[in-house]
C-alpha cells in the first residue's frame, strides 16, 4: 500500500512524510481499507500492533486521546493488575491536559515510564500489546508531542470508532466474549460464565459438543504451546449447571413495542432467533417438520457426538420463556409461507440443509436396494433403526463430517467391513480433523485419492462399487488440486451397501407460491448478509438456507442477527448496519490473529483434553465419547488462557 503516509504496524516502521518527491515507500504486509462505513473514509488507525497514518489531517494527540479513553473503558472489565487499573488513568490525564494546554515536558516522560511499567507487570494482552503505539508515538511523533506541551499547537478533535476484540472473539462466528467467560471459570465462577455466553447463544452444551472451533484455530497460546480447550470450556459451564439442578434466569427486556413472529425450523438459527426474541418480550411461535427439536442437528448428528437428551434439555429452556414449538407442521403441506407473512409481524426461515445431493455415477438412480443417502442414513440411525440391516459391507462415499459420521454409526451398528473413499487426500478433507482422528481410532478403512465410477448390482440389490484411482492435478475453483482419474487403475469393491455423503442441499419447497422470494442457483434465499432480511420485508432468513450447508454456530450467529433486524422492524426501525458490522468487515483485511507471532515470557504448559471412552469400548454403542472436563481440569485449563483482548481505534 502506498497511500500511507506513516506506519509502524507489526513492527514494520514505513515513513512517507519527507520528500515528495521521493516514491513512497509500501507497506507489505498490511491491506488497510480505503472506507470504513461507505461514506467515511479511513484517515488512520492505532492499535495493539501500532500506527497506520493516511491522512496528515489526523492529530495524533488527540487520536491517542481517544485510543486510551477506549483501552481505559475496556481496561476495567478486568480490574486485576494495579499499574492497569492506575496506569491507565493516570496517561488518560495526561492527553487531556495537553488538550487544554496544561501538559508538561515532565508529562511525556511520565507517559513512556507508565506504559513501560504496565507493559512489565500486567496479566493481560490490553496491558501488555495496549501500550505500543503510544510508544511510537512518543518517538516518531515527537515534534508533535513538544509543541502540545508547550502550547504551540493545540489539538484538533477527529471522528473516531473502537472496538474491543481478541483473535478468538473475531474467528468465532457469533462472537462470544472469550476472555471473559474463561476467565470467569478460572475464578469458579460457572454460573456466571454460563451468563456471559447466554448473553449471544442460549445452547452452550449443544456448541460445546459440535462446534468446529475456529476460536481454537486462532488461539495465540497456540503459537506457544496448544491452544486452549475453548469447546470443552464451554461444555463445562453448561453440564455443571445441569449437575447442579440450577434452573437458568433469564432476564427478559421488553421493546418498547412487541409482536408476534413465526420461526420456522427448530434447529440451532430458529432456536438462537426464538431465545433472543422472547428476551426481547416478543411472542414466538416455531414450526417443525421433526417430532423433535433440534433440525439437523437432531437428526444429523449421531448420539455418540451429542446427546438428545442435551438437545432436549437446552430447548425446554427456551420453551420455559415461553416459545411455542408445534411439531409435525410442514411449511408447504400443513400451511403455508403466505398464511404465516399474512398472521405475524415477521418470519423468520431458518430451514437446514436436509437432502444429500447426488453423486452423479452409474446406476445411482436405478433404485436398487443397499444404496443410501448419508443423511437419510443419519436420519434412521438417530431414530434407533439400521436402514438396511440386510447389508453387512458398507462403503460409505465422502470426505465431510457427514460420511464420517456414517463410517461411525456403521461400526455401532454391528456392520462387518466398512471402508470410507474419498477422491483427495486426507489433508484436504473438510470433516472435522478431531472426527476423523476418532474415526481413524476405531480402525475405519480409508481409502484416499479414490472416486467411484459406477455401482454394480444383481437382482436389484448393490453387489459392489467400481472406483477408480486418481492423482492430483493443478488447483481448482476451491483452490484445493483437482483429483484426475489413473488410467486403467479401475478396481471394485465388494459391497452389499453404498452409503452417498458427498454434500448436502436446501429443500425449498416451503416457497411454493411465493415468486418474489429471491433464491440463488445453489438453491439458497438471497437476503442482505447483516439484516437477515429478505426481498419480501416481513421474512427474514439465516442458517443453511441461507449460507448453504455451514457449521452449526454460524446458523446460531445468523439467527441471532436476524433476532434484531426483526425487533428493530417491529418497532419501525430503520435495518441500519451498526458498527461492528464495519469492524468485522475491517478485521477480515487487517487480520486480529498473527499465526506467526512469537509468544514471549510466558511458561508452556500442557492443555487439559477432555477424557474419551476407548475406542473398542465405544464402537459398538452410542455412548457418548467425549467425557467432558472435570472442574478441578476446567479451572486449570482456564489458567492458561492469556486474555488476548486488543483494543482498535480508527479515524474517519
């Protein structure tokens, strides 16, 4: 980038402001936006990793004035360290004197001492990246600083925005507050850890079992040892509050005007929009296909990864507040989308992505016995039935957790030879690496860099699989290498079931009649990314009929979004974008975790991994496998958490 005029961003110290006649020099490991909001420009920005100036327009006295009024804001949520809980305080008094003209140049050695003091004694990232740019500022702004104390310059108030983050805060997809609550837990404080995660998702237990973790994934203890047991963490708090008996509260804050709204799907986006919209003293009616709460992940997840009887527990809960779940109603059957739009203020669709879609090999439409989708095998095996319990050679076809969950269910089900293909190699399946390491546990037979080609049957009734060898070739639209066929490498496998698990897809039959609903080729309903609102007003949309097949905590996200864009339509508000919708979109180019940062003066120390049933223990039941932390382990694993809350502020 070579419109900065400063930078000293990760360290990298970039000066444009001498001859312009010289060629600016870029900044290369940065992309920093041009605008913030659509008519706001970004003039500068300074945070944990320093100071990126635009525009010579921004005083940089008064930017810090505001970036430590942001860090001091943020920094009492902790109050634990003392130089923090004065240091802070105490620099803040300093900018504001230099903005009434009362600073002394005693006052800029007492900046660099404290923010050196708290950068050497505080337990937390706030205190120990929050002072850095004040640093560079002190030295490559020290013209700047000498004519504030002096009174040759007075400061000029900007526009700014902040945001309080951390890497795991920014990966997860709802954005739970992930210092806090582990930090609570690392007090004892279960309860009120469970709180702080209610307060964006009402089903910790359920995410605490399935979630994919991407907060994990950007971890900074990471980068030292192992990143912390977040998903376990959260499990924790919510089977302690059920060890306990403890019945939850949940404090109930009418709008200033409410109304009625259908939700339709019990799933994780209708659950997490229900819960939000009762808290907001809303009337909430669900509508479910199922016998059963839950959607897919009720009927898609075996019991072995999460327990209906958890499932089960945590929507009661919702119910308690009073939402209404009728069961057996199919939108598109029993009523319709229209009935709904015309007897609420507002619809919420949050339908999963229910069918498997077709492999596209010979002989998969012929109808013969043994061939099964992977979700409907799910589907049957939830329900405590064997599909096809005739058959004893399984092959299942996939590379997602869905045919990972098929290999699995088939060992439980007593089935003797069981093999998974899938046309790359292990490193490029998408399933959960955990799923497939507890699969490969359980003696599943992999066979990578195979596709099938055509089912071969007798009498109606599968006999074998035909596959073919592949190789990798150069990358596709995925940006994964495209497997190609190996000439003459054909061979069959001797099977009496072929289970299909290749991707999955939306049923939007629920539609019907209503033209003007605008759908996408991958058979999705096209509604604004932020609002959840749809191209008909009163219907909002999210989870896998809108994203497509997603994780369960972004469907969860997603309901929770289109939980306020339906209040504030009830109420005739505008669906403004707020700010941290721009943040999220600034954190996605000027990126919170640095997976190549080096951790500093902090002792290693082992990460504590919930207990599994061994693996010939468990392949012939549903038990659950993951045990779950102890509470002397969660509290323990909670300790190593290194609190990595950053403070961003931008001028506009």
């Amino acid at each position: 980038m070579s419109d900065i005029i400063f930078s000293s961003w990760g360290r990298e110290i970039v000066e444009n402001r001498g001859d312009e006649e010289q060629e600016p020099v870029s900044i290369k490991n940065l992309d920093f936006p041009e605008y913030f909001k659509q008519d706001e420009k970004i003039k500068a920005s300074m945070g944990w990793k320093g100071i990126v100036l635009r525009s010579p327009e921004v005083d940089i006295i008064d930017l810090c004035r505001e970036y430590f009024e942001a860090v001091l804001e943020h920094s009492k949520t902790c109050d634990k360290c003392n130089y923090c809980k004065t240091g802070w305080e105490e620099m803040l008094e300093v900018f504001q004197d230099m903005a009434n003209g009362e600073a002394t140049e005693e006052d800029l050695e007492f900046l660099q001492s404290a923010a050196e003091a708290i950068v050497s004694n505080a337990k937390c990232s706030i205190g120990k990246s929050g002072p850095a740019p004040l640093f560079d500022a002190l030295k490559y702004f020290a013209d700047d600083f000498s004519q504030a104390v002096s009174g040759e310059k007075q400061t000029t108030k900007g526009t700014y925005y902040s945001k309080l983050t951390a890497p795991c805060m920014d990966a997860c997809p709802i954005h739970l507050d992930i210092p806090k609550y582990v930090e609570l837990i690392k007090d004892a404080k279960f309860a009120e850890s469970l709180t702080v995660i209610r307060e964006r998702l009402p089903i910790a237990g359920i995410v605490g079992r399935v979630c994919f973790r991407p907060c994990e994934k950007h971890c900074r203890r990471g980068n030292l040892d192992e990143s912390i047991s977040i998903k376990a963490l959260k499990r924790f708090v919510a089977d302690h509050e059920i060890a306990e008996q403890k019945e939850p509260e949940y404090e109930i804050a009418p709008s200033e005007k409410t109304g009625k709204v259908a939700i339709i799907g019990a799933g994780p986006a209708g659950i997490t929009c229900a819960y939000h919209l009762a808290r907001a003293g809303h009337e909430i009616t669900i509508y479910e296909a199922l016998d059963e709460p839950g959607g897919m992940s009720a009927v898609g997840i075996p019991d072995y990864r999460l327990p209906r009887n958890i499932l089960h527990a945590e929507v009661q809960q919702i119910q308690k507040m009073g939402v209404a779940i009728n069961y057996g109603q199919t939108i598109g059957n029993d009523l319709t989308l229209s009935q709904l739009e015309n007897e609420f203020d507002a619809v919420f669709i949050g339908i999963g992505a229910q069918d498997s879609t077709k492999i596209g090999i010979e002989g998969e439409d012929q109808e013969y016995q043994g061939v099964i989708p992977g979700l409907a095998y799910l589907r049957e095996v939830n329900a405590g039935a064997d599909p096809y319990p005739q058959g004893k050679k399984v092959v299942v076809i996939g590379g997602g957790n869905v045919a990972i969950d098929c290999v699995r269910c088939s060992l439980r089900t007593g089935k003797e030879d069981i093999h998974l293909v899938y046309r790359r190699t292990r490193s490029e399946m998408p399933a959960d690496e955990v799923e497939i390491h507890d699969a490969e546990e359980e003696q599943v037979q992999f066979h990578f860099l195979t596709a099938p080609v055509r089912i071969r049957a007798e009498e109606g009734k599968v006999v074998g699989l035909e596959c073919i060898k592949m190789e990798l070739g150069e990358p596709d639209d995925s940006g994964r290498p495209r497997p190609v066929p190996v000439e003459g490498s054909e061979f069959v496998f001797d099977c009496d079931t072929i289970i299909s698990a290749i991707g999955q897809q939306v049923d939007l039959a629920l539609l019907a009649g209503m033209d003007d609903v605008q759908t996408s080729p991958w058979k999705t309903i096209v509604v604004d990314e932020y609002t959840k609102q749809s191209s008909r007003p009163k219907i909002f949309v999210a989870g896998d009929c809108e994203t497509g097949p997603d994780a369960l905590i972004t469907a969860c996200a997603g309901g929770r979004r289109a939980s306020h864009s339906i209040d504030r339509f009830i109420n005739g508000q505008p669906l403004d974008y707020d700010d941290s919708h721009y943040f999220d979109k600034l954190f996605e180019t000027v990126k919170v975790f640095d997976p190549d940062e080096e951790i500093l003066k902090v002792e290693s120390k082992p990460r504590f991994k919930p207990g599994m049933l061994p693996p010939e223990t468990r392949k012939s039941n549903f038990d659950e496998v993951e045990q779950g932390l102890s509470a002397q382990e969660a509290v323990a694993e909670a300790e190593r958490c290194l609190r990595c809350y950053q403070v961003a502020t931008i001028a506009v």
